[in-house]
C-alpha cells in the first residue's frame, strides 16, 4: 500500500490542498478548493504510521461510514472522500470559527453567557441521536460553532451508527473515548447508550462553570474507573454563587448510572432554558466533597458491575424518553374533553415511563394591535390560568421535574403549541378537539392546523359526538 | 446501477413472485439469480421459466446444487432433498433441463464476483457460516465484492486492509456502505426457503454507483405454497419447515 502524503499544492480527485490548518495525533486537516464548489472546505486525512495501523484505519473507516449518513445544521456537510488506494481522505465544507476549545480555556465562565452554548450543544446531540448515532467522544475540541450559533459536531472516529456494523467493538478491547470526559459504562466497554453523550455533556458543563475538570485529568485506566464510586465534587463547592438548578442539571447528567441520568438530550435543553422548572433535588444543595463512608458504600457497590443496562437502540432510547406536549384548554365547557386528555396522558405514561410532560394553555389574544386588557389583568389572567393547569394535572405522578407547565399567548394558538414544540424538541403532541361546530368549519380548527403542520407524531383526543350517536339510534 | 441479487428460489412460487413485485419499485437495472431455482418447492417449472425470461431480458444467473442435481445422482443430499429433487425431474422438461445444465458457476464483472456457494470452489458447495469459511473466499479472489447464497441465512463479512475478517450482524433495510478499505462479502439469503426463522423472502439489492448494499426481507403467502407442497405429496417437514422459516 504505497499511500501518497498530503502537502500544500497537491491534487486529488479535483480537490486542491492549500495550507496544513491542524496537525492532530491521528490526522491532517488542511484547506482544499475545488473548481466545481465555492463553500470553503477542509480535508481531514488520517496519519497512516508505516505498515499497518489498525486504529487510526477502523477510526477513519468508522468516519467514512457515519459522516455521509448524516444530515442538518448540527454535521458538517461531507463534499468528498477518498480510500487508502491513493490517499484517504474526508473532505467536509469548513466550519469557520474554531472549536469551543478556546471558550473552555476561558472558563469558569459567567452563567449569562453558557446557558444559550450549552443548551446549543444538548441541541446538536439530541439531533444526531435523531438519526440513530451516538457520538462517544464528545469534548470542546469536538464542537463548533456556525456563524448563525449552532453547534456543529465532529470528529466521529469513535462513533456507533445503529444501523451500521460496529467496526470498532470489533477492533478494540480497551476502552475508548477522551478519558475526563467518557462515562462509566464506557469504561466498561459499553457501546450502545445514547446516555453516555449526556454525561460527556454533563462533565462539560461542570468544566464549563468551575474551570476544572469533574476528575482532573487521569491517565490510567485505573483512574478513569473511579469515577463508577468517586463522585466529583459538587460545582457549587468551587463557585459558591452558582444556582442550585445548574448544580442540578450536572450532576443529574453525571450520574453514574444511565437510568439515573437525564434520559435525552432534548430533555437537558429543555431544563437549561427553562431554569425555574427545574426541580431540585439532594443533588442540587451538595456543598461538600463525597464523605469517605460514603465513598467507600458506594465503591463496595460499584466495584464488581460489569456493565449497565443498555437500550436496545438508540431509537428506543429516543422513543422511551421523549418529551410529551401536551396542550390544555382549559375554558369551562371543555371540562370532559380535557378530562379525556388527562386520561390519554396517563395512559400514554404506561407505555413511555420515561417521557417528560409539558402541559401548556394558550392565552388567546386579540389578532390585531395590542390587547385591551390592563397589565394587572393580564397578569392575573396568567396566574390563573397557571393554577388551572396545575389543578388539571393533579394525578399526573411523575417523579423529579419530568412535569412542567407553560402558559403561552398568541393571536394564533395553533402557531404558538407548534412553535413551542419545536422549541422543547417534543417527540409527541397530545391534544383535544373541541368538537363540529359551524364557526370551526369556516375558520378551522385549532388541533387540525397543529396535526397538519406539526414536526412530530400529534394524537388529538375527542369526545363521542354526542349529535351522531343520537342520529346512529334513530336509524 | 442497481442489482438485485436473488438466490436460492427452491422452486416457491409465492416468495419469488413477492420478491419481482417488490424489486420492481425499486429501481433496479439488473437481477441477478445466484443458483438453486428448483428443489424443496413445488414449482419448478414456472420458477425456470421466470428465471429463462429475466435472462432473455438481461439478468445473469448462476448454478446451485439443486440445479445441478436434477438429473445427477448426489450422495451429499438428505433424503427429503433427494425425494424432491426426482419429483422435480419427473416434471421438467428438456429444455428445463438444458436450461440449469447450461447455467455458469461463476460470474465476474470488475470488482464484482457472484457465486452460489463458496468462492474458494464453487463446484464443492461449501457453506459459508463462519469468518474462517468466509476468510476462504476471500483468499481466492481479488474482487472487492463477493456475493453468495446456499446458507439461505443473511450474513455479511469484511476483510480490512491487514486481511483479517470480520462478521457484522445484518441490519435488513437499511443501505449499508461497502467503504473501499475494505473488501466485502455477503451471503444474501434465500427468496424461497428462509433458514433464520422469519418466513419471508429474504433478497439484497446492491447500488453499484453509491456502493451500498441493502438486505431486504418480504412477506409471502407461505400458506399458499405449503398447501401445494402438501397436495403435490413432498415430505411434510418441508412444509411445516417453510412455515416456520426454520
């Protein structure tokens, strides 16, 4: 395998080598044009040591196979790519701006300014979970950023696409991944968990907020094991002024076991915006390091696991946990159809223990200028309506924070439930049908315009039609 | 361009018209059958005469074992094989035989080679069920893409650039890429008797262009071509082994 080297001037299927941006462990990555593409672009080429280089070739290879396969704002687009018959290659349009790299050199950071980063990066991870990957090897190197603020995610060498063959459990049988950043159940060679990019994100956000690393910087294997008992210390013993919801927020992502995590990244997003609604937990007043009896318990609890329990997919794990919309109307005569609703959701929470419920009451506002009402009776039209909410969801037993409410306005309540559920990146909507009625048939119906236009799978609950069914004995 | 590879249609009707009906949706330029039209099913003569015409259009099409048996005495055969293989001969006629007699071991096209069973002798019927059985083919040929039938169970093997070869378990409808570091060899299933306990007809569908392959599985009416197999008086552990997929 005689392979050509990458330098400046050098052309390969159209493409022109520019100046070398980044020289890696593994690989090059250099500037290329081609005469068919203006987008900037860059080419990665892996480092090939003389002879045979197994890892760096099935990293490389596992890149080639996941990269194409992924789509959206959050990967950065593949432009071409070449195989070791000449000189392998990846070349992806070029992401200007550098990697996060530079903004964790800079931390511990002020809160106003790494709420929207690091909702950005859950973001980017519950998308490419959307299209069955996991990453396994997050860390700042491996975000950037777009002009427009989304987080775009490289660097999937050591990455599981589900519906591909794992090269690489094939290749390996030491752990693999970026040892301050990998979870537990990845030191235990564990493949399959979506959950293990939540704790990659969970130790980011704590580097992000104290500056230091949850485990400093191991470099045995030995080390990196501690992490199944050793619990890092709480971010809020290193900056006192952080708020406990943030505390929360890691440290439920950092939990040791998957099933004790956050259980999307949608949902993570969806507490980092909406602080307030984070229900806080014994994780959220840790002031103190972990004692050593408690330490030592845990150890003895955790030395002889072998492994966590996995989902069968990362599909299923999506499935499981996603992020339920549902959206209450609350006006007096619609009591047995929000009945019917609440219903619906808890027979829904049977099949999808995991999911999240986020119920929401549109306040309809006049569609043109600015409401008559007051300030104080606007005001109070929301509380109110917060209230009636809570009383609706009375029954709804769903442990931690999984059980949110939201009062939205908006001229147009059907916009407002689909804006807000892309928003929280909801995975499903549930919603009542007020019923036929004439002025519905001319203006259309609120859940038909939700249904029609929604992103996600929407299920409209409605109530035996009282008129046919009367119409049905008759005949 | 677009080939379906269909292998081991054992004269079943049901899942070989299931499989045409779903192959011709999908864009494909070119079939290839890669061996054992006839045996174990009770129809034969139709499933030949399907496969003369897909090759008077342009398909290509290789021997199996059965093919070669009928009319053959072969002493590796059980006995229900056997049995259905001279009810099969009793039915066929000359040109049917002439057809399968005629039909090519071995079919190369650039980094392409198709083969009924094993690569590494093709005439010996070796079943490939294991990466030493697969390193086998692999060691015989410098194609890049190896595809074979007879196990009538989906399996899929790469040799990477040391040689060494690996298993990968077979994900059925999602393309998977065949990337070039690599070299690839598929075992694609059976149209006609499925081994891998599902009852559907099992076919792959290789994009030559975006080098991907597709391991696809359809329903059939298993019903249908169980009765006749009973009516027609062939062993009824074949039938209820249909059923079952087994």
């Amino acid at each position: 395998m005689a392979l050509i080297r990458p330098e400046p001037g050098l052309e390969i299927d159209g493409f022109t080598l520019g100046g070398q941006l980044h020289k890696g462990g593994f690989a090059t990555i250099w500037e290329v044009t081609h005469p068919l593409y203006r987008t900037p672009m860059v080419m990665k080429v892996p480092t090939i040591l003389d002879g045979y280089d197994g890892p760096t070739i099935v990293g490389f290879e596992v890149e080639q196979m996941i990269m194409p396969r992924l789509t959206g704002p959050h990967v950065p687009r593949v432009m071409g790519e070449g195989d070791f018959s000449r000189m392998p290659y990846i070349v992806t349009e070029k992401i200007p701006g550098g990697s996060l790299h530079r903004l964790f050199r800079a931390a511990p950071l002020p809160l106003s300014e790494l709420i929207e980063t690091a909702a950005r990066m859950a973001a980017a991870i519950h998308d490419i979970h959307r299209q069955h990957v996991i990453h396994l090897d997050l860390k700042p190197d491996n975000f950037l950023q777009r002009p427009g603020g989304e987080m775009v995610l490289i660097d999937f060498g050591l990455s599981r696409h589900d519906h591909l063959p794992d090269l690489l459990a094939e290749e390996f049988t030491i752990p693999m991944g970026t040892f301050p950043y990998i979870a537990p159940e990845q030191f235990l060679r564990q493949r399959g968990d979506p959950r293990s990019d939540l704790y990659a994100l969970g130790a980011m956000l704590y580097q992000l907020v104290t500056g230091k690393l949850p485990f400093g910087e191991p470099e045995t294997l030995a080390q990196v094991r501690q992490r199944l008992w050793r619990d890092p210390l709480p971010p809020r013993a290193l900056r006192p002024d952080l708020p406990e919801w943030f505390q929360e927020i890691i440290l439920r992502a950092m939990e040791v076991d998957p099933a004790r995590r956050y259980q999307s990244a949608a949902q993570i997003a969806f507490d980092l915006t909406h602080p307030l609604q984070v229900r806080l937990t014994e994780r959220a007043h840790r002031m103190a390091p972990q004692g050593a009896l408690a330490r030592f318990r845990k150890w003895r609890a955790m030395r002889k696991v072998k492994s966590f329990a996995a989902p069968a997919s990362v599909a299923a794990q999506m499935e499981r946990a996603p992020i339920l919309l549902v959206a209450v109307d609350l006006a007096p005569e619609m009591e047995p159809l929000a009945q019917a609703l609440f219903l619906a959701v808890k027979r829904m929470l049977v099949i999808q223990p995991d999911a999240r419920v986020a119920c929401v009451n549109v306040i309809k506002t006049a569609r043109i200028g600015i409401d008559q009402t007051t300030d104080d009776e606007g005001n109070h039209l929301h509380v109110s309506r917060l209230v009636g909410l809570k009383a609706w969801a009375e029954g709804i037993e769903l442990t931690d924070d999984r059980l949110t409410y939201t009062v939205l306005e908006g001229s147009d309540p059907a916009a407002v439930i689909l804006d807000h559920a892309e928003v929280v990146r909801a995975g499903h909507i549930l919603m009542g049908a007020r019923g036929h009625s004439t002025t519905r048939r001319y203006l259309g119906s609120v859940s038909a315009k939700v249904v029609a236009e929604a992103h996600c799978s929407v299920t409209v609950i409605r109530l035996p039609d009282q008129h046919r069914e009367a119409e049905g004995e008759s005949a | 361009m677009r080939l379906a590879l269909l292998s081991d249609i054992h004269a079943n009707q049901e899942a070989f018209e299931a499989v045409l009906a779903d192959l011709s949706q999908r864009g494909i330029d070119r079939i290839a059958v890669l061996g054992d039209i006839v045996g174990y099913g009770p129809d034969p003569q139709w499933c030949i005469e399907t496969v003369e015409d897909l090759v008077a259009g342009g398909a290509w099409c290789l021997r199996g074992n059965h093919d070669r048996a009928v009319g053959v005495p072969d002493g590796a055969f059980n006995t229900n094989a056997r049995r259905v293989i001279d009810w099969t001969v009793n039915r066929l006629s000359k040109r049917h035989k002439l057809f399968l007699s005629d039909l090519p071991l071995v079919i190369e096209d650039g980094d392409l080679m198709l083969v009924h069973a094993s690569a590494n002798d093709p005439a010996d019927w070796i079943y490939v069920t294991s990466e030493a059985r697969a390193l086998g083919s692999f060691s015989v040929t410098k194609a890049r893409l190896i595809f074979c039938g007879h196990v009538h169970r989906p399996q899929l093997y790469s040799a990477d650039l040391g040689g060494r070869v690996a298993g990968h378990p077979v994900i059925f409808g999602q393309p998977l890429p065949l990337i070039r570091s690599r070299r690839w060899l598929g075992v694609i299933g059976s149209v006609g008797q499925p081994r891998d306990g599902v009852a559907q007809a099992g076919y792959a569908i290789l994009d030559r262009d975006r080098n991907e392959l597709t391991f696809r599985r359809v329903g059939y009416d298993v019903t249908t071509t169980a009765k006749k197999m009973r009516a027609a008086g062939l062993p009824e552990a074949l039938a209820a082994r249909l059923m079952k997929g087994e």
